[in-house]
C-alpha cells in the first residue's frame, strides 16, 4: 500500500472529504494510505506548520494534487508541490470532481505534468503506475 500525501486548497476540504470516503469505499480499487493532515494545524508559524507538512510529505511516495478552481491561488500547495518534487515523490494532478477546466499550480505547469479528469475508480492504476 502506498503512502499518499493530498495536496489541496482549504477552499476544496469539503470534497476533500468526500475524496477520502471515496477511498474507503470497497467498491474503488484504491489502495492507498493516506499521509495527509487531515485536522488544521493550530498555528501560524509558517516554520512549524512546513516542519509538520513536510514530515508527512518525506513519508509519502506519492503526492495527490486534487484540483479546483482556486488550486492555484494556494502559496501552500505550491510549496507542497516544490516538497514533494524535492523528496523524489511521484505527483499525480487529478481535478476534483465537477471540474473540467482549471487553472494549473505553477509547479504542475512547469514539470509538464498531465492534468488528469475526475476518474477516482482509474487512479489506483496511476498510483501503481
């Protein structure tokens, strides 16, 4: 089981939430362990909150781009993205479901990476990948 870390904007949590029941759901074939913060972190230290970021990044093989409309306004995704390159993990850029068009992160724009439709049952493939 691979371990994933979900990059996302907090404009998105709420399908977040609905991605992560998603993965519980016996009928997707989604083996993964999700290393993600799941509870906001009760500070305002930029230093700390990277520290605790990025210790679940450099324990994760696979970072998860869920994207939205406003993904590309969040400085914290973009610095998750940068983590996650530097760490030698694989970074898949799946839009959320109900999006079909979206502006992309800076860092998926400048690795060229693939902007990938909704398709939650074709992910585990991309993971495994």
């Amino acid at each position: 089981m691979k371990r994933i870390f979900l990059s996302f904007s907090s404009d998105n949590l709420d399908q977040v939430r609905g991605f992560r029941l998603l993965a519980k759901n016996p009928n997707y074939d989604l083996d993964l362990y999700d290393e993600s913060i799941k509870v906001a972190i009760n500070s305002t230290n930029a230093d700390y909150i990277k520290k605790v970021i990025g210790d679940k990044i450099s324990r994760a093989s696979v970072t998860l781009c869920l994207i939205g409309k406003t993904t590309h306004q969040s400085s914290w995704v973009d610095w998750e993205l940068e983590r996650s390159h530097k760490e030698g993990n694989q970074i898949i850029a799946m839009a959320l479901k109900g999006i079909d068009t979206a502006v992309l992160p800076q860092k998926i724009k400048e690795l060229g990476l693939t902007f990938y439709p909704w398709d939650p049952s074709s992910l585990s493939n991309k993971i495994k990948g």
